[in-house]
C-alpha cells in the first residue's frame, strides 16, 4: 500500500495539478482572446462592404490579389445583410466618438477605413504580420440585439479623418473592461 505522503503519490498529484493548470489556462486564454483564431502562418483580415459600393469593389480586388500572394484568410461581411449589419454596428458602438463607415478592414491590430487608407496600408501591413507569423481574427464584439441601423456613411471618402489606431484599442480595452 502506497502511504498518503509517499514520493509517488505527490510526483503523481503534482502531474495531475500542472495538467489541470495548463488545460484551465489554455482555455481562460481562448475566452480571453474572444475565440481568436490562428493557424500557423496565416493573417487574418476581416472586411466590411456594402453592395454597390465602388470603394468596397477595389478593395476586395485587392485582397482578392493579396490572398494569392500571401497565407491570408480573410471574412467577409456585407453591411446589406441584417446580421452582418449588426455586426458591423456592434463595432460602430465600440468607436462611438466617430462613425465607422466601408469599406472598412481589421487585420492584426489595425483598423483601416476607406478605400485610399486601405490601399496605402494593406498590403505593408499583410507583409509585416506574414513575416511575424500570422495574426489572429481581429475582435469583433458581440452583435448588438436588434441590430438596429445606425448613422454611419456608406463612403468613407466623404467622412472626417478615421480614428487613430491608439485611440480604437483604447476604446476596445474599455469595452472590455466593462463586460469582464
């Protein structure tokens, strides 16, 4: 019979205590990160466009060509279907100083709005996550109920200059913060 204090017996409870550790932790990370995804390698990118909208045709063009250059994966949402509009507002609440508008593009930690600012920071931005090893999906909240339309522009172009990058994720962080 194996003695309650035996070298066995605590070498063996203690693998089982690393084990529960390790699995209680990998799984509080994945709540943590929202369910971000992230596959050896890959970026990526999610994007919001709207039927007709001839900014967002250019830019799905252009990740269309990024995606045959690079290990990109991308979502796409058009703000024309009711649930990928509440989506797409849920995101709006979270940066709420300023209307978001499409097409709109969220790869690594950047959020980039209208077709001239996504031409000019797309592909340099895919190139620097691909040499990093891939990025995860981008946060996207959770769809606000109703979905509800909102006030934002269809074209960005037309809009005020987009937020920094500094202050999205300060925005992001406080949401956060307030629903965990």
């Amino acid at each position: 019979m194996i003695s309650p204090s035996s070298p066995f017996r605590l070498c063996l409870g203690s693998i089982i205590l690393a084990m529960l550790v390790a699995l209680c932790s990998g799984s509080t990370a994945a709540a943590a990160g929202g369910g971000a995804k992230k596959r050896q390698g890959a970026v990526w990118v999610v994007f919001f466009s709207e039927k007709g909208c001839g900014h967002c045709t250019k830019v799905d063009d252009q990740l269309r060509s990024l995606e045959k250059k690079y290990p990109v994966r991308v979502r796409r949402f058009s703000i024309d279907r009711p649930e990928d509009y509440a989506l797409f507002t849920s995101l709006e609440a979270i940066h709420s100083d300023d209307k978001l508008a499409v097409p709109l593009v969220m790869l690594g930690e950047s959020i980039l709005v209208g077709e001239g600012r996504i031409g000019r920071n797309l592909e340099k931005t895919v190139r620097r996550l691909a040499r990093s090893g891939g990025s995860g999906l981008p946060y996207l909240g959770t769809p606000l109920e109703g979905g509800g339309r909102s006030t934002a522009g269809t074209c960005s172009e037309c809009e005020r200059r987009p937020p920094t990058l500094g202050e999205e994720w300060g925005k992001i962080k406080k949401l956060l913060d307030e629903r965990f």
